[in-house]
C-alpha cells in the first residue's frame, strides 16, 4: 500500500506540470521509415526500418504505454535486418477507438497486421506486455510455420508476475481514469526515470517526447490506455501456455529491472523447453533501449544460431 500511495502522490506532484497545452515535438524522428497500414478497420501507425534487406524481417511488438518507435534505438545493430514496429493500437500514433483492449483483441490485430503487410516469415520479437502477446501468438499460431524464432524481452504474462502498482490500478475502476487525466510532460518523465530505466542518463528524451505526444496528448489516448489498463493488465496469466511454444526461443531480461523483476526470467525460461536466457547487466526494463549493443548482439547471434537466413552480404 506505502508503494500505492507513493504513486498517488507522484499523480498530484504532477499536476503542477505541463497538463494540457502543447505537445512536445520528437527532435529526430525518423520521418523517412514511417508508414500507415489499415487494419480490422483501425489505422496503424508503424517503422518500417531497412525495408530493402533480404532475410525474414523482424517484427517488433512494444509493451505497455511504449510504442514502436524504442526499436529505433536498436535497428541499426541488428545487423542490417528489416525491423518493423507497429504502434499497437490505443498507443502511440495508431487509432485508438473506445473498446476495450484485451489480450483477446491483441492476438487478431497482429493476425491482421501480419496479413496486410503479407508477412510470410518473420522473426517475432515482444517487449514486456508485447512479449505476452508475441508468446501467445507463437503458442497457438507458432504452427503455421511463419515465425522462424521468438524473441522475448522481459515479457510480462505469468500468475502473480504483476507488480503491486499496476495489479492495484487495474482493478480499481474509476480510479484508472482519474490517474491517466493527471497525466502531464512532468509525470512521463519521472515514471520512467524512477522505475524503466537502471541508469537514467541513457534515457533518450526524444523517446519520452514521443510516447508523450503520440499518446498522451492524443485525441482518445489517455482513455484507451486506460483502458488498456483495465484490460490487458493483471489478466490472462499464460504460465499454462508457454509450454506449448515450439520455435527457438531467446528471452532476454535486464539485472535490474524494477517493473518485471529478474526472478521471473527463469520461471519464464523453463516453461518454455529448449529456450535460452540472457541476463543484461547494468539495466532495467528496457534492454533493447538502455544497453543496445548487448541486447542486439545476442538476438543476432540467437538468431544466426537458428540457422535463419541472413542478410546479403552478412
């Protein structure tokens, strides 16, 4: 409970922020990599990096309140893949139409997305809560033969894995509301600082400019991450699905991430036979973002192992 209202209290500090008024403006995003794609009748905003490489490309499913633009900051050592990076929808720049946004709703996006961009081989990578989503696809479409490895980066998914904060907010109707209507630039920042990131000089500000712009300061966006909240948070435990997961699986987790702690990495990595576990030092929930370099070299070599074709030239 002390944490509970640690967090309350963050909500009202906040309040003497920057709530309503202008959004920030990302420095340097990306302009030449973004795309728009329809899918089940809502409007995908997703990075299509180094569309041109030959190879299964990667697909990149962010987490809670992320968005696809992180993978930005690790494309370029992944090894001259394709990396393509969806803001799921109710986040970032994609629609964000008032339903409600459950694990369920999800799985038939990524069926969708894939089916509009005629993926026919890929590489599937999830961060936390697109981890649980990415596992569970593996788990009960794994079987069509698309996905060449799994990639899973401190997922988030199994029976009590939730932390007292989010566990609390998600059960706690209305109050879900109000906290996401306190929202403003100062909260973003110091949610993450606090508890995404290990060190929090490496946080890209452009990162937080984006997430805060795309969502926050987005036509429906605090509904739906609240609602996403409600939803898609503290349910579904996948403890029982995991086994059934049948392709290469790498799951990579930072030391010292203060969201999903270490501890989970092994309950994760041995329900899944035959995965492999790497431990990222000197980080947080963020590996692909705060220690890029380690986080892509063992996804490359993870996925050079699996004997999936590379790039030309590679």
């Amino acid at each position: 409970m002390r944490r509970i209202l640690v967090v309350l209290a963050a909500f009202a500090v906040a309040l003497g922020g920057c709530v309503g008024g202008e959004p920030p403006v990302v420095e340097n995003l990306p302009e030449a990599s973004e795309r728009s794609v329809e899918v089940n009748g809502v409007a995908i905003h997703y990075f299509d990096f180094n569309p041109g490489a030959a190879g299964p490309p990667f697909l990149w499913l962010h987490g809670y309140s992320g968005c696809g633009y992180e993978a930005y900051f690790i494309q370029d050592d992944l090894a001259g893949r394709r990396v393509i990076a969806p803001d799921l929808p109710g986040l970032g720049r994609s629609g964000k139409p008032d339903i409600e946004y459950d694990l369920s709703y999800y799985l038939n996006f990524v069926r969708g997305f894939i089916e509009a961009l005629g993926l026919d081989e890929f590489v599937l990578i999830g961060h936390s809560l697109g981890g649980k989503i990415a596992a569970v696809y593996t788990a009960l479409d794994g079987e069509m033969g698309m996905i060449s490895a799994l990639v899973l980066i401190a997922p988030y998914g199994l029976d009590g894995e939730a932390g007292e904060i989010v566990g609390f907010l998600s059960n706690t109707g209305d109050l879900v509301n109000v906290s996401f209507n306190l929202h403003s630039q100062t909260l973003i920042d110091v949610a993450v600082r606090l508890n995404v990131f290990h060190d929090p000089e490496k946080i890209p500000e452009d990162l937080i400019d984006y997430i805060a712009s795309a969502t926050f300061y987005s036509e429906n966006g605090v509904r739906a991450l609240a609602n996403i909240t409600r939803n898609a948070i503290a349910r579904d435990p996948i403890d029982w699905l995991l086994p059934e997961i049948a392709v290469p699986t790498l799951i990579v987790w930072g030391e010292n991430d203060r969201i999903l702690s270490f501890r989970h990495a092994e309950t994760f990595a041995a329900l899944i036979d035959g995965s492999r576990l790497v431990a990222v030092q000197e980080c947080g929930h963020m590996p692909h973002v705060e220690q890029q370099t380690a986080t892509a070299d063992a996804i490359t070599a993870f996925v050079a192992a699996t004997g999936v074709t590379a790039p030309a030239g590679q």
